[in-house]
C-alpha cells in the first residue's frame, strides 16, 4: 500500500485480510489498552466530566448553528492581521493553492506538522506531481511516509507497527531520502525518536514553506491552533518564510472563551494527558516573528453536505482525538487500513459517508462497520452519538439502493415477507413451512449464521393455531 486509500474494497473484505494478520491484531490490542488505561485514569480525575463533555458539545453546535457568519468573522480577522485567505470547495482546489504558493516561491520541498485534513485531499500526492516534496516530520506520520505505508489512527498513524518493524524501515529508508539512520540503531524507543529528531533537523533547517492543519480557528481574534506532543509543529510553525494552514470549515470556535473547554477534553481524551506538550497559535503576520507570508486554505470538501443532514451534522463535533477508536471492538481486531480512509473506526464510518454521500460499495459499507455497542458515544468528549448516526446512514444505504435493477440479498428478503405479511392466506402457508424451512436452513443456507449463533427452533404450535384452540384462554 502506498500513497492514497484509492480502489479500496468495501469494508467486509478488507477486514477480513486484516483479521487474518495476527502480528497486526496483537499491535492494535497492545497499543489501544495502553492509550485507554492512560484516558481513563486522567479522564477519572475530572469530577465534572460529563458537564465537561456537555460544554465542549455546545461550544460546537454553536459554531455550526451559525457556520456562515463564524466563517466571514474568521476571513475577516485573518485578513485584518495580514493572512491571505483562500477558500476551496474541494480537495482538487485546496491543492491547487498550496501548489500555486510553493511555485511562486520556487520551492521544490515542504516540511508539515500532522494534519488530518491534508491526508483527507492527498495534498502530499498532489505536490509529489507538482515536483514538490512534502516532509512529514510527526514521528508516526514519519513511519508511515518512510514504510510507504498509510495512516491507520487518527491519533497514532503507525498504530500497526512495533518497534522492530519501525528500526526497520529507519534502516532501510533513511538514506534514500536524507541523513540516514546510525549503524547502531536499536528498537528502543528514546533511539528511534533520536534517530527521526537528526533526521528531521536538516529539513528543519533548509525548508522555506512549511504546511499546516489547525485543531481549531478562533473566528474572533484570526487565531489558529494546533496542539501536539513532539515539538515539530512548533518548528514548522516558526522557521519557515511561508507558511499554508489547510483548514475544515468546521474547526471554527467562535470565541477565546469558548476554546476553554475544547483544550482541557483533547488531550485527555486523545493522549491521556493533563494538557499537550505544545500548543501553538497564531494570528496572520507579525513582522520580524515567524512566517513574513501567512495562507489560510478554508475547505469544504463535503462539509456543508454533512451540514445539511440533521441527523448526522454532529460529527462535525469532531475534535479528532481517536478516543472512539481505542474502545471499539472492531477497530482493535481489524485495525485502519480495513475502512479505507484517513479517517477510521468510529468516526470514520459516519463521517466518510457524511462527506462523500452513498453510492460507492466501499463507502456504503462503512456503516455496518459496528457493533452498535455505544462504547463509542459513551468515551466521545464532544458526545457525538454515533450509533444513532450509524443507524441513520444505514437507512440512508438502503434508500439509496431500493430501485436498483439486481437488489441486494436482504432487498429480496424483506421483499418477500412484506408480500407473505400482506395476505392471511400466505401467512398461514409460510407458518406451516416454518419447520421445514429451518430444517432445509441449517443444512443448507445459514451455515455461516450458525457458525456463530444458534438458529433457534420452529415452535410446536403456531400462534393461529393457539388461538383456534384455546380461543386465546390459556
């Protein structure tokens, strides 16, 4: 796998090749009950969370009630403070920009702090064909782009790997693409992040244009946030002569005030922690001071699709703090790659569909990609609830494929007893085939229902024939 999740198979298929890799399953449950253990025990010294959870939940659905007038306010500030603001309806336009500004600068090479939204529209892609090369300097980002790997967690792109396939791949890339690993390198931990810190440095140093994201933009004051644990960012966001932010429409937080809540739910519900190691903001240009030239990319890319649902515009809520995919079932056996996007678990399979609308086979499998169990909604910090989204767009899923010419299996089925339902007649045929049918079933139809779940039996009487019997006394 390399580049993009483009020509993924739907959902069923890609987890069942992951379910088969068992170095891959024995990372994911490793690596998730670490992070939860760590959530819940900082998480448990909240008294108010749950009022907590309710504040970061409203402070969004504010920004999102009135999304246009947040917007202007956020173009208007950035303007003010010396930014150039671009806005893009799709990923084709939000790359453009950021390949426009690297030419008019004569850049061949970008260094970019971890940004989701940039992985959401294959910007390292589109600037690979510009010519352009884009440095990913997260460390798990840095895995992956070295493996020529993708993504599979929001919040720990190499989520898959362990420490011996990361020496690995150190070894075996470095070199290609600058200083390469030391002879020596172990698979300790404080090692590898050494070997990627000596790494990175020189790229540090000789980038002129660097590329964000933004955790949230504050349409108040023009200000953009990005929180992070290892210090990259804060040099993108410094050294470089230019700097691109490519932002969701959605990240808006309407005031100073309101991002108060948002910052103390991130970190403890994405890296366990009390507060991130660094949070950066910035507001456009300051003379002498970081970036002299200051591009803010405002897309869409499907936003106001989800924005326009009822039901399912709460995952714009979104702070992309993966808590929903480190106590999913699913996601802990299949792991990332199996949804197809940059966005997995939980939330992926409600906000892929969101943005993209039904009609893909890959897209539309997405969600029933779930239990249903609630863990989801119940570790959420903004409290989406996304068993009521998942069953939402399986309705939607389904609408979307009532007149198709060869219907689907489940289509026939519920055909078929909405006709034997509508007429006693046929009922009373269907209860008498009732045994039989199980019979012929369990021999032949349902063994892969079975495998797993009792098929219960026939009853020895049918409820007409109770009835005429007992005349319902009984």
């Amino acid at each position: 796998m390399t580049g993009t999740f483009v020509g993924m198979p739907p959902f069923p298929t890609a987890a069942r090749a992951a379910l088969a890799d068992t170095q891959l399953r024995h990372n994911l449950a490793h690596a998730t009950a670490t992070i939860r253990d760590k959530r819940a025990r900082v998480v448990a010294e909240v008294a108010d969370w749950e009022d907590l959870r309710l504040a970061g939940a409203a402070v969004k659905d504010r920004a999102l009630r009135d999304l246009d007038v947040q917007l202007v306010r956020l173009e208007e500030a950035l303007t003010a403070r010396g930014a150039t603001v671009h806005w893009a309806r799709d990923a084709a336009e939000a790359n453009q920009v950021v390949v426009d500004v690297a030419r008019a600068h004569a850049v061949d090479e970008v260094v970019k702090v971890k940004s989701m939204v940039t992985q959401e529209i294959g910007l390292n892609e589109a600037l690979q064909a510009a010519g352009i090369a884009a440095w990913e300097t997260d460390l798990a980002e840095l895995i992956v782009q070295l493996g020529g790997d993708l993504p599979s967690h929001i919040l720990v792109p190499a989520i898959h790997r362990n420490r011996a396939e990361i020496r690995d791949i150190f070894r075996r890339r470095m070199a290609e693409v600058g200083k390469p690993a030391p002879a020596d390198l172990t698979d300790e931990p404080a090692v590898l992040a050494g070997a990627a810190r000596e790494h990175l440095r020189e790229k540090f140093l000789r980038a002129r244009m660097a590329v964000s994201g933004a955790n949230f933009a504050i349409a108040e004051t023009g200000t953009l946030v990005v929180v992070e644990s290892e210090g990259n960012g804060r040099m993108c966001l410094t050294l470089p002569e230019v700097l691109v932010s490519v932002v969701g429409i959605e990240k808006v937080v309407p005031t100073w005030a309101e991002l108060d809540p948002l910052l103390r739910l991130l970190p403890r519900s994405s890296t366990g922690e009390r507060m991130n190691p660094y949070t950066s903001t910035w507001t456009g240009v300051t003379p002498g001071d970081g970036p002299q030239e200051v591009h803010v990319v405002l897309l869409d890319n499907g936003r106001t699709r989800a924005l326009a649902d009822d039901v399912g515009r709460q995952a714009l809520r979104c702070i992309r703090c993966s808590a929903c995919l480190n106590v999913c079932p699913v996601y802990e056996r299949v792991g990332g790659h199996a949804y197809g996007s940059v966005y997995p678990g939980p939330i992926g399979a409600i906000l892929n569909p969101l943005l993209k609308g039904t009609g893909d086979p890959q897209t539309d499998s997405l969600p029933y990609a779930s239990s249903l169990c609630g863990a989801c909604f119940e570790a959420c910090p903004v409290r989406i609830d996304i068993p009521e989204v998942l069953v939402h767009l399986r309705m939607k899923v389904v609408d979307a494929h009532r007149h198709d010419r060869v219907p689907k299996p489940e289509a026939v089925a519920m055909r078929s007893a909405a006709w034997t339902f509508t007429k006693g007649g046929r009922l009373r045929l269907a209860e008498r085939m009732t045994r039989a049918g199980l019979g012929l079933g369990r021999r032949f139809g349902a063994s892969g229902w079975t495998s797993a779940r009792d098929l219960p039996d026939a009853p020895r009487e049918s409820f007409r024939d109770w009835w005429r019997r007992t005349g319902g006394q009984g």
